[in-house]
C-alpha cells in the first residue's frame, strides 16, 4: 500500500524508519509545512500548509491511506482530500482528530463516556474565573481549549499574574477552560494499538517524569500493584475505545494517592513514551501502527527485556552548536555496551530550549537497568 503522512517531525521519521525496515511491501511519503522537516534527511517531504486545500488533495490523489504524526492537522483540508479522493482511507479518522484538538470537548466527550477526568469548567468571563476559584481554589490549572502540546497552553493558576499571562497567551478568554490541580501520586500512561476490525492490544504500563509539561524520563513497565497496573489497563483500553479509526494512540492519566485513576488526555498516534517500544519490545507502536492502519494484523506487544528506562535529550539554549550534547553521548557511547544504552538521533538542526532532539533506551533487568540510568544521568544531560 502507498501510505501518506501528515507531518514531518521525529514521530514520522520513527514512523518511516519502520515501514522501510519491516514492511517492503508498502511505500511511505510525507507532507509538511517545512522543507526541512526531520524526515527530509531520510524520505521524500513535500512542503505544502495543512490549510492548502487543494495541495493536500494533490498529495492524497496516489495514496491508498492516510494517517498523521501529530494532532495539530487542518481535518478541514483533510475531509475536503477524502471527499475528492475517494478510493483513499484515512485512520485514524479525522472525527478522532478533530475531538482531541479541541482539548475541551475531548474532556467533555471522555466524561459524558462515564471515564474519570480532573473536574473543569469552561472559562468566558471574570464571573467565570470568580466561579472557578471557588469551585477549585487555588492553585489551579488554566488550558488552551487549542494548541498546546509538550507543556504550553498550560498555565498554573496562583497568582493574578499568572490568569492574566494566560489570557495573553491563549488570546483571551474564548480558548481557555480551568481544571481542578491534581496531587497525583504519579503520573502514567499506556500505548494501545486499535486495528480496522476495532480489535484492542496495549503495550506495558509506563511511569513518566514530566517537567513543565514535557516528559524527561519513562520507565517501562510501572512498578504498580497489580490491581492498580490491571485498572490502568482496563481504562486505557475503554479510553481508546471511544475513538474511531485504527492506529495507535497514547492515554495518559494521573494516579492519585487513593488509587483512583484520572485520563489526562488523549494523542491519537505514536507517542513519546512509548518510544522505548523501539528496542525494548518485538514491536514497537511504529511497526504496529503501520500494521493497523494497512489493515495487517497487530503483532506481540510484550516487551524482551525485564526494564526500560526510556531518557529524552532535550535542548538547551547554551548549547546552540550541539557540543555539549554531543560530548554527553559520546561519554554515554564510549562507557556503555551499544545493547544497554541505545541512542536515537533525530537529526534536528536548531538546538532550541527544551527541544526534543533524541532519547535514549536504557535496558536490562530492574537493578542494571537502575545503574546504568544513575550512571548516564551523572553526565549531565540536562
């Protein structure tokens, strides 16, 4: 099959590094606002906007299915090439897409569906906000109803300047809701794979450590009881459920302190923290994505070592150059065997503060694993 991409980032890399390691038999492009995208280095990138409709239809017209490497697509250029194109199939679906962009109504879809959210409340005017504060007191937590992704479009509520840099930043009133701060015990997430036939299949449980909204550090599977690990199953699997169209997708949640679990949010595609599935699993979510949307069927989501640490490489503004970053790897390279530590590039060429620029699987049983991660941290990767 002739599978095209919407985006270019390291997902769609990841994602075409797949299709031309296991699957022969399908070919693969991508579209993206930018010629030099990250997957520009390795694949065939067309540089067309998500909101040009009839470059998007040109794109689709030698295509059998379309699927997409981040949320932040135009569904509207997207039902407009499938209604001009109409042998081509996309999944997942764009319904899917355009539910869990508006980050409100994917919290309203998820609680009339009887799954546990933070509580909110939608946010028009000062009355609103005066409700809201009584409702969640202080601190809580001001969203973007649109575009935020890794950490923006997120502000922490304490301070009166702290509404009033999120109304400048979301553009006022009209893209914000108010959430209830979560004291969470952890946080944690689930990679489910959905096939054609509305089949279900998860990866491990994850732990993740986020700062400021971006994820640092994933550790595969979660030492969870197993009351709690089979719950966080369960809700995941119901979560993604809901969804329509296959693929993979990523369902994070909060757990509390009591047990009780809360869904986050939703990313109907590959994910961050199920990158450790590269190396750490037969499959990982990329070869199991390109088998769910092709229609082949889903393969073993169990993974082949006992842990994996899974390190993100973010960027850092005083390393424009890389070479602090790359001294780090070279120190990781140089002291670890290339099947404990294995390093993932993205071939990025602007270092920006907090980019993600790679990661690293760590892997081996729960004490190596634990050394080795002690060991790549004192090199000061952040």
């Amino acid at each position: 099959m002739k599978i095209g991409v919407l985006g270019g980032g390291q997902l769609g890399k990841m994602m075409g590094d797949s299709c031309n390691k296991n699957f022969k038999k399908h070919t693969i492009k991508f579209l993206d606002p930018s010629r030099d995208a990250c997957v520009s280095r390795n694949f065939k990138v067309e540089p067309i906007q998500f909101n040009n409709y009839k470059g998007v239809s040109d794109f689709c017209k030698n295509i059998d299915v379309l699927t997409a490497e981040t949320e932040h697509i135009n569904v509207n250029t997207v039902k407009t090439a499938l209604k001009y194109n109409k042998n081509l199939i996309m999944h997942p679906k764009p319904e899917t897409f355009e539910l869990i962009q508006n980050k409100l109504y994917q919290k309203e879809f998820l609680y009339h569906n009887e799954i546990d959210v933070p509580r909110f409340f939608r946010i028009n005017d000062n009355i609103d906000i005066d409700y809201a504060r009584l409702k969640f007191g202080l601190p809580m937590v001001l969203k973007s109803i649109t575009g935020g992704y890794d950490g923006k479009g997120v502000y922490l509520y304490t301070h009166e300047e702290d509404l009033e840099a999120a109304k400048q930043s979301f553009g006022g009133y009209n893209n914000m809701f108010a959430e209830e701060k979560i004291s969470f015990e952890r946080e944690i997430s689930v990679i489910v794979i959905k096939d054609t036939n509305n089949n279900l299949y998860n990866y491990p449980v994850s732990t993740n450590i986020n700062i400021n909204g971006i994820c640092v550090l994933t550790e595969t599977p979660s030492d969870l009881d197993e009351i709690t690990y089979n719950n966080a199953v369960e809700i995941s699997r119901k979560t993604v459920s809901l969804f329509r169209g296959a693929g993979t997708y990523c369902v994070e949640m909060f757990l509390k302190s009591n047990g009780n679990i809360l869904v986050n949010e939703v990313a109907p595609r590959p994910h961050n923290t199920g990158h450790y599935t590269i190396d750490a699993c037969n499959n990982s979510q990329f070869d199991n994505h390109i088998r769910a949307i092709t229609g082949d069927s889903i393969l073993d989501t169990s993974m082949n070592v006992e842990k994996c640490f899974m390190l993100n490489i973010l960027g850092k503004t005083e390393d424009r150059d890389f070479k602090r970053t790359y001294r780090f790897l070279e120190e990781v390279q140089k002291y670890h065997d290339n099947d404990e530590c294995i390093i993932h590039w993205y071939g990025k060429t602007n270092n920006s503060y907090r980019r993600k620029l790679g990661h690293i699987n760590i892997l081996g049983t729960n004490e190596s694993s634990e050394k080795l991660l002690e060991h790549v941290l004192s090199k000061d990767v952040y």
